[in-house]
C-alpha cells in the first residue's frame, strides 16, 4: 500500500464498520458470512490491507449496500 493511500483505505474501513454495525453484525459474523478470517475483517476496517473485487462484492452482499456506497466517503 502507498502511503498517498493510507488516508483512503482508512476511510474505507470506517464505511465497512458503518454497514457492518447497521446490520449489527460482529467482525466474526461478517468473516464468516463473506468467508474470510476475522483478523481480514479487522485489517481492512483499519484500513491496513487492500480488498479484492471478489471481497468488495461479497461485502456489499451480506451489508446490503452497493460498491458506490462503500467508497463514498464522509
């Protein structure tokens, strides 16, 4: 990851935290729901690692929310 990125990957996160709470769902839910290891959830809600196209879609799936709105950042 470029540290020219940091700041959107971060950003990122905090809307995955925001559908994932909207749905009231722990990070061990969401894992499991998208079928990846709770500690993928974490890294990418602190915006540490980046996420495949496979990963964003699964996500907007189970939260229930669009591509678009995932990287509409606040």
């Amino acid at each position: 990851m470029r540290d020219e990125y940091k700041d959107l990957y971060a950003k990122f996160g905090l809307n995955i935290v925001y559908y994932r709470k909207r749905k009231r769902l722990t990070q061990l839910q969401l894992a499991e729901l998208i079928d990846v290891d709770r500690s993928h959830i974490s890294a990418i809600e602190l915006g540490k690692v980046g996420v495949s196209f496979d990963v964003i879609f699964k996500l907007c799936e189970v939260l229930e929310t669009t591509p678009k709105e995932l990287f509409d950042f606040r």
